[in-house]
C-alpha cells in the first residue's frame, strides 16, 4: 500500500480486530453520549493511520494490546467523504482554536467541542503525533499514534480483510 500519511487526501487506513471477523458492518449506528464527550472520544469505527506512528507499531513497540491485532481490514474512504484530516501543526492549531475549550468545572487541562466535530464531520483523522494532544487528560492517549474515528459510516467506500492471526 503507498500511503503518504502526512497528505491531507489519504484515503485509505487500516481497521484492526481482536477477532476473526469476515466483515465489518457498514450499516452500524454509532450512539454519541453527550455527557461522556467531555472526557473521551466519540464513538466509532477506529482506523490505523498507516506509517511509523500507527497503531501496528504502536503496539508492538510497547508491547500492549498485541491480541488487537489478530484480523486486518483495509478501509476505502469515499473520495467525497467529510473527513477533518490533522496532517500538520497549522490544522491542529485551526483545530484547537476552533474547537478546543478549557473546561474549569472537571479541571480539564484542554477538552474539545466534539458535538460539533460529530455535527460537522463524518469522522476525524490524526495522521500525524501531536505533542500537545498527548499532553491532554483523560481521552488523550488515543492520539499517541496516528489514528482515525469514522461515526458515520456513509463516508466508507469499500472495506477488504486482508488478514487473520
């Protein structure tokens, strides 16, 4: 797969399951729960960002969650599809001023608008490390490797499962 994962138009990301699935269900609903937005991520489909810093390596450099790895799918995005992409330092300050908050009643560190996000986008892409976003409470760690979260699944062009442990 050639991917620059640095490029604002990368469409192609990798889905890993800690089970011998044959398909992902593209016709999946993912609820969002206002009161957990605060303190975590939305609720989606999570791809691997591929490249030095995606979840694969992530996993095997501190050997966690190995068992995650167990079946590997390529996901297709549509071309059309609403993504906000996070590929260099001037989108993530755009980012952060236009969606990041200071949340004094939980004592937050830094918090993000996620309704808005979700009510904006079909989905998020972190396709590079951010020292900042791993300086965040709470909900941060997810972003310690290049990652994406796709809620609405309409912006899924064609998934393939490519392997199983």
């Amino acid at each position: 797969m050639n991917i620059d994962p640095t490029s604002p138009t990368s469409y192609e990301y990798i889905h890993y399951a800690n089970c011998n699935i044959e398909k992902i269900d593209l016709n999946r609903s993912y609820a969002q729960y206002a009161g957990e937005l605060a303190l975590h991520t939305p609720n989606g489909l999570w791809l691997s960002v591929p490249g030095i810093n995606d979840w694969e390596q992530y996993c095997l450099k501190n050997n966690c969650r190995l068992d995650e790895l167990k079946t590997e799918f390529q996901v297709l995005l549509k071309k059309t599809a609403n993504i906000l992409i996070l590929h260099n330092k001037a989108a993530f300050e755009k980012f952060i001023q236009k969606y990041g908050y200071y949340n004094w009643h939980t004592k937050l560190e830094l918090s993000i608008r996620w309704e808005d996000i979700i009510n904006t986008y079909q989905g998020i892409a972190v396709t590079r490390v951010f020292p900042k976003l791993n300086n965040m409470v709470l909900w941060n760690k997810i972003w310690c490797y290049t990652a994406a979260c796709i809620w609405d699944l309409q912006a899924v062009a064609k998934t393939e499962k490519i392997s199983s442990l």
